[in-house]
C-alpha cells in the first residue's frame, strides 16, 4: 500500500470520509477514502501500489467476448446493445462533428461500433486482452491491446478523446489530461464520465454504494474538483449532463440495495464479479418467474423515477463531462 498526496492541490492534509470494502472479490480487504483539507479531492489513501492493484482486477471480465457473443444477440443493461450505445453516445453525437475518436477503456467496443455507424472514425485501447480481441476480431474495429501511454498516437491526431467509466480508475489524472491535450486538434473535445460523488444516491446509500467500487476506483470525483482537474490542465468545461441509470437498467440504485442487503445476509453474494462500469451482461438469461419479472419492474419503474429527478437536480449517479481546450 501507498499512501498519496492530493493529486490536484499536492496537500497532504486530509480527513477519512468514509471506509468500504471490496466488494468484487471477497478478499475482505477494507479501504479509506479521504477528503482534501484543501480542494476537496476524494480519493483512496492509502491505496494499493501498482503491482497490488492487479489483486483486485480480473485477467478478463468481459463475459460478451468471452463467448464472442454475435453482435446480434449482444445485451448491454438489459436491452438490445444499441440502446445504451446510444445514450452513451449521446454527449459525443451532440458536438455536431464527425472525425476522429479514441475511446480509452473501449472494452469490447460497442460504443465504437454505434460511434462507426454513425460516421465516426474510430480507434480504442483496452488493457483486457480478450476485450480487445473481440473487438478487432469480430466487431472489426481498430482497438490495441494495452494501456493509455504517452506517444502512442501523433500529436492532434484526435477529434475526440473519450473516457468511460475508465478516469476514476486512472492513477495520474493529471498526466492522462497532458497526454490528451496533446492528442486533441485545436478544435478537439474531452468527453468524461465518471460516478458522481455528490450523487443522491451517493449521500443514500454511504459506502454500501455500488459507484465507490474499491479499490478499483481510485478517485471519486463531483463536478468541482473534476472541473478543477480540467481547469488545471488547461480545458474549459462546456457541458456537464447526470445519469442514474442506463436502457433497462437501475445500477447504482439496485445494486446498493443489493449491497445492503447482502450486508444483512438476505441476499447472496456474487458468484462472479461484473468488473465493468456498468459491468456485461451476459448473452442471454434465463426466463423468470413472474412474480419476480414483476418485482423487478416495479423496482425499475420506483429507481428510475427517483434517479430521473436527482439528474435534473445535479445529483445524478453518473456524471459526464465535455470540455474543450482554453481559447477554443
């Protein structure tokens, strides 16, 4: 374990907010996320080195390439692919141009896909090596195996550096935020999304909540200190839009009440951790009863009623971030 400054202000004053566990892998493993005295930054501290971190990762968690799942039958939050590409999307087809794009933690590469449709040229990058595999292989899109890194792509070579799900998990905000500023041509936009730490749902459910993720998510970001990072590294925010939920599914609602639950053992633990931001679905799923078909509509239905009125409070789930670079 490491214990860190503040990565936006460089204090090393904080004070814990809360403590949480792992709860992806059952190792029982208990984490403290503190508050800078300074700015407000939350984050891990101590947090796992970089050769710890790869406990609490798994070698692959893709179960739609895992099965190279035709694009046909693929599900993502509980509905046919398109349907939560599309509102992934949403923030990028709203720039009102079409060139080129890197989405940085691509996974199997469904949002390339719809963004490919759409007119877009498109590249990715993706650490998982059978998520990358997928996506070049049977979805043919141009997706490397690895790690976002310095130099890989010319500079301006971009139009649009995407983050989804993937900048809370990322180390050095601050040196990922250089690199894409040398990414981005002069007209270039950054679209970030990241859980919501001022979320409704956030202040509900405390560190039950299924957004804090740990260890994994590093950085739990509001909409201030995010934009205090992209003021810092020289962008200006233009929009900032809020989620709580995605096609057919209530994540981080269900799935804290699932956590709560298991905490008071009425509900069974994982039998295989989701790993993704939202996590996979599986190609198919067995039909249910329907009673319980029924129970899970309604909880949709109450989840989704909710999460729609935090969004339009500021107090969305999710939160997602376009900015440009200073002057343009």
């Amino acid at each position: 374990m490491e214990t860190v400054s503040c990565a936006l202000c460089g204090s090393a004053a904080f004070s814990a907010a809360l403590t949480g566990k792992d709860r992806d892998w059952g190792s029982g493993d208990v984490f403290t996320i503190v508050k800078c005295d300074g700015c407000g930054l939350a984050f891990v501290n101590p947090r796992p080195d970089k050769n710890e971190l790869g406990k609490y990762y798994p070698a692959e968690n893709w179960s739609r390439a895992r099965n190279r799942v035709p694009e046909s039958d693929a599900i993502i939050s509980g509905a046919p692919w398109t349907a939560a590409a599309a509102e992934r999307a949403g923030a990028i087809i709203r720039l009102g141009r079409k060139g080129r794009i890197l989405d940085v933690g691509c996974g199997d590469g469904f949002l390339l896909l719809y963004l490919a449709r759409a007119g877009w040229d498109c590249y990715g990058v993706e650490p998982g090596g059978v998520a990358a595999a997928y996506a070049r292989e049977v979805l043919s899109l141009k997706v490397s195996t690895g790690m976002f890194e310095k130099g890989a792509y010319p500079a301006g070579f971009f139009s649009v550096v995407n983050f989804h799900h993937v900048f809370e998990h990322l180390s050095d905000p601050a040196g990922a935020l250089e690199e894409v500023s040398r990414l981005l041509d002069k007209d270039g936009c950054l679209v970030i999304s990241v859980p919501n730490f001022d979320s409704f749902d956030r202040r509900l459910f405390g560190n039950k909540w299924v957004g804090l993720k740990l260890p994994q998510h590093l950085f739990h970001y509001t909409r201030h200190t995010l934009g205090a990072f992209l003021e810092k590294a020289g962008f200006e925010v233009r929009e900032v839009g809020y989620r709580s939920y995605e096609a057919a599914d209530t994540m981080y609602y269900s799935e804290s009440v699932r956590h709560c639950l298991q905490d008071l053992g009425l509900y069974p633990l994982k039998q295989e951790p989701s790993g993704g931001e939202p996590g996979p679905a599986a190609p198919a799923a067995e039909k249910k009863p329907l009673w319980k078909a029924s129970a899970h509509f309604a909880e949709r239905l109450f989840f989704k009623s909710v999460g729609f009125a935090a969004d339009r409070l500021g107090l969305g789930s999710g939160m997602t971030v376009v900015a440009r670079k200073h002057g343009h």
